[in-house]
C-alpha cells in the first residue's frame, strides 16, 4: 500500500497537530496501515503540553518532497497555507473547518468541511459514525483541540457541537475540562521567553484578499501590556517579514484568553483599512478590539471585506 501523507497547516497550532495525529489513528482503524502524521513546523508550548500530558510524541517533521505522493490534509485547505511541494501531491482527503480558498485537484477526492470550532471535533463525529474505539489518549488530543480552538468555549467560532463532543470525551479522557484547559492555555501564554520572531511565527497564516497578501498571526496571552511592551522590536520584525516576504499587509493579534478581548498591531501600506474594517482608529499602529478572540470568525472576513471593497 502507499503511503499516506497526513499534516496540518505551517505553524501549526494544537488542532493541526492534534488532528494529523488522530486521523492517522482513524485511517489506521480503517485498514490504511501507510497512514501517518507529520507536522510542518515547530510544537508550541501549548500543544507541547498536551502531548506531555497523554504521553504521546509529536508528528515527524515533514521534509519529503510530496510530489505524486498520497496527502491527506487536516485543519486547512489553501495551498500557500501547506506544505511547499502540495501542489504536485495527490490530495485525497481534507478535513477541515476553514473557509475555502485556493484549492484545486486534478483528480477528486473526499472533502469534509463544517462550520465547527474545530477539525477534532469533525474527526469526533468519523469515529463516531464508523463506530471505532476512541482510544483514552486520542479523546486527550481531541479535547485538547477543542479547547485551544474555542478559548475553552469562550470563542464565538464555538458550537454546541464542540460542547457536546468534549463532555463526552472528557469521561473517556478521565480529565475535568476547566482545570484541563485553563492549564493547557496558560501553558502556551507566556511571552516573556519568546523572541518576537517566535510572537510572529507561532500561530500565523498568509491570506490572499482581493489584490494583497496578508499576514495574520495570533498570539494568546493572560498580559496584553506584556506583549505590547515590546511593539517597537515587533514593529520591526514584522516590516522586515512582509519585505522578504512580499506581503501588503502584517497584522498581529494578541489575544487576552481570560478576558477574552484583543489587540491588533498592523503595519503596511493599507493599514488603515484594517482598522476600517473593525470601526476602529488606529493609534500608534494599535487598535483595542473587545470581545474578539476568533481569527477565523471576527478578523479575517472583516479584513477581507475591508480590503476588497
């Protein structure tokens, strides 16, 4: 049998790498013994933490040249969002919750994709209409997604599907979700060790919105001051990617995970379109946002419309 590719997006945050993991699993319970998991990036101390706590090691990082090779992608489906040779791979499967963009095949495939708060949560239901055995350690790692995906449950990305899977997987993960999560969270919210090239590149993807490439990355946090106290080397950092880079754009979004509120940095030519499209000022490149948490759901579509209008 050929071996099967399974990866979730570069930089890749806990679902990503909780979801190659546990669709590997499901593939292998299907009888597809050549599946397995790689990730494309470096763990975060967040998703770290979870794989410590189920005792499972992290994906191998995927160098292979993908070229005519079976792939099954999980947690995202824009191609400048994967792996580099993806575009010469045979994508069989995609299992995601994302919006769809800048994505074709040369042959078909099987495609799921739902408006949940999270892939595990997808991946949940398979296993459940299959009727396979969803093993303590691979409930930890669906749990795990859930939470880091929903804020645990706090996100409007959040759905009563989300709640309901993760109710049921915390008796066979034999964990309490608040403790469970609030620890994991905090686990991945320190910045004060991480260099502002680690901030940018932790939880960040490239978007192409009408005529400008964009970059958003987030970053979760219990002291927005603490991160902001660093602007100016952010500031820099971020002009120095988008140039090397060519994007238009670079937005940062730092995420309060007990207050659930954020602030945006931006810089780029149109960066007062950024805040246009969040009814904002921006001051000093910054701009306050209360109530938002979701990239998915209350940045990139106001983005978006605000840069295609």
């Amino acid at each position: 049998m050929t071996k099967t590719y399974i990866f979730g997006h570069k930089n890749p945050d806990t679902d990503a790498i909780s979801s190659a993991i546990i669709m590997a699993d499901f593939e292998q319970l299907r009888g597809n013994h050549e599946a397995k998991a790689y990730r494309l990036g470096e763990v975060g101390p967040e998703t770290q933490y979870a794989l410590d706590y189920f005792n499972i090691s992290a994906p191998e990082l995927l160098n292979d040249d993908l070229s005519d090779q079976n792939v099954i992608l999980v947690d995202h489906n824009e191609f400048q969002q994967s792996a580099d040779s993806i575009a010469d791979a045979t994508v069989q499967h995609v299992i995601d919750h994302h919006r769809i963009a800048n994505f074709e095949t040369a042959v078909p495939l099987y495609y799921r994709a739902e408006p949940v708060g999270c892939t595990a949560t997808i991946l949940y239901k398979m296993y459940k209409e299959r009727g396979f055995e969803i093993k303590p350690e691979i409930a930890g790692l669906m749990i795990s997604a859930i939470i880091s995906d929903s804020l645990l449950f706090k996100s409007p990305t959040c759905t009563e599907q989300d709640v309901q899977a993760a109710e049921v997987l915390k008796t066979i993960a034999d964990v309490d979700l608040e403790s469970y999560g609030l620890d994991m969270l905090k686990a991945g919210a320190s910045t004060k060790d991480k260099s502002a090239a680690d901030i940018l590149t932790m939880d960040a993807k490239s978007f192409n919105m009408g005529d400008y490439t964009t970059r958003i990355a987030q970053v979760n946090t219990v002291d927005i001051d603490e991160v902001f106290a660093r602007q100016e080397e952010l500031e820099k950092a971020m002009l120095e990617t988008s140039a090397d880079e060519k994007y238009d754009l670079f937005v940062l979004v730092v995420t309060d995970i007990i207050n659930s509120d954020s602030k945006i940095l931006v810089v780029g030519a149109e960066k007062d379109k950024v805040g246009s499209a969040f009814n904002v000022a921006l001051e000093n490149n910054a701009a306050f946002l209360p109530g938002v948490v979701s990239r998915k759901k209350q940045v990139v579509p106001q983005i978006t419309e605000a840069l295609t209008k």
